[in-house]
C-alpha cells in the first residue's frame, strides 16, 4: 500500500488509546460516516492486538486502514503485525523499529523531534516522519521551521492537535495530521458515547477540507 497516496484525501491519522475491546464496529461506523481513512490502536492499550484485528475486518467494506501505534519494542511489532497491522507508528526514533518494518513491507511513520532524529529517520525508511509532542516546541511554526532544510521528507504533526489549528499545521507544510484523546477521549469510549466522538471528530475534519 502507497499510504501516503491512499491518505491524501483526508490526510489524518486517529489514534485509539484504551479503546475498550468490543467496540471496534461503533469506532468504523463513526470513522466512516466522518470520513476518516486510518486509525492505529496503541500497543499499550489492553487487547490491542486483538483489536487491531477485529478493526481491520470491520473497517475492510469502508476502507479504512488500521495500523498499530505506539510501537517500542520488537515484540510489539511482531504483535502488530501478527494481527495485520497496514501500518505502524512509533513515539521515537528506533533503529530496528523502522528497519524490521521497512523489511516487512510495511509503511512505518516514527516519531522524531530534532532534525537531526527527522533525518535519521527518514535515512533509515521512514514513510513519513511524526513530529512529537509538536505542540510543546511551537505547534505550527516548528513545522514551519522543519520545513525549510526538510523539503523532500513528509511530516504528520502529533501532540495537541484540533479543529482550531489543524489547518495551521498543513499551512506550515504538514502533510498529514494526527490526534488522540481529544476526540478519541477514552471515558467516552468506554461509555459507548460514540455521538459526541462523532460531532467531534466531523468539526475537526470539516476543518481541514
């Protein structure tokens, strides 16, 4: 899969933290009817591989793309791929991490900060590279300043991403975006208040159309 191709329409990625298992066909459902096109389940979240799995048959007649987050270790992506993961994201720059992906065929987004990280990342295979926490070292004008010597290496903003600023971070030069607990709040996952994740989740992808 060419993610960055697929992504493009709607260039965001929703991250599930704590999505309670059982809830994976409400998560679709309200992803699909928002328009939102990939999702990754962290790997700290309980049951995550069996999520991940449950998702991608739910999420297979929408197409929506399900990926694993918060990828540390290698028996995390193993876990990750093991359950079909499309995609993986990570919090940090690791080596093996991006290799093991690379050589597994799979689109693999790290984290980096400094742009000595972003442009090792990128050496090492990277689809894109997140920028994370952005939003404690200057949300959209960090970006901008990555942008200038980084022209050639895609770039998705992470860390404190919503409806007010999600069209300031593509102004920058992000290419895509990303945003968890705001909208994917865990206690109103685990409430099964899947309207308000939904009326949230339209405001910020309205925002960026």
């Amino acid at each position: 899969m060419n993610f960055l191709e697929f992504i493009k329409p709607m260039p965001v990625v929703g991250i599930l933290r704590d999505i309670p298992q059982g809830a994976e066909e409400a998560c679709v459902k309200t992803a699909a009817q928002c328009g939102l096109k990939a999702i990754e389940v962290t790997m700290n979240t309980a049951n995550a591989a069996e999520i991940i799995a449950s998702l991608k048959t739910a999420a297979k007649p929408h197409g929506i793309t399900v990926g694993a987050g918060t990828v540390r270790h290698g028996h995390d992506l193993e876990k990750a791929l093991a359950a079909g993961a499309e995609f993986i994201v990570t919090p940090n720059t690791r080596n093996e991490i991006i290799r093991l992906s690379c050589t597994a065929g799979i689109p693999i987004i790290p984290g980096a900060l400094t742009p000595t990280e972003v442009q090792k990342a990128f050496d090492l295979g990277a689809t894109a590279v997140k920028i994370f926490p952005v939003n404690c070292v200057g949300g959209p004008e960090y970006i901008k300043a990555l942008r200038g010597p980084f022209r050639d290496i895609p770039l998705m903003a992470c860390g404190g991403v919503n409806a007010e600023n999600a069209q300031d971070y593509f102004k920058a030069g992000a290419n895509l975006v990303s945003f968890g607990a705001s909208i994917f709040n865990p206690t109103l996952m685990a409430a099964g208040d899947w309207d308000t994740i939904a009326n949230k989740l339209k405001a910020l992808l309205d925002a960026i159309k």
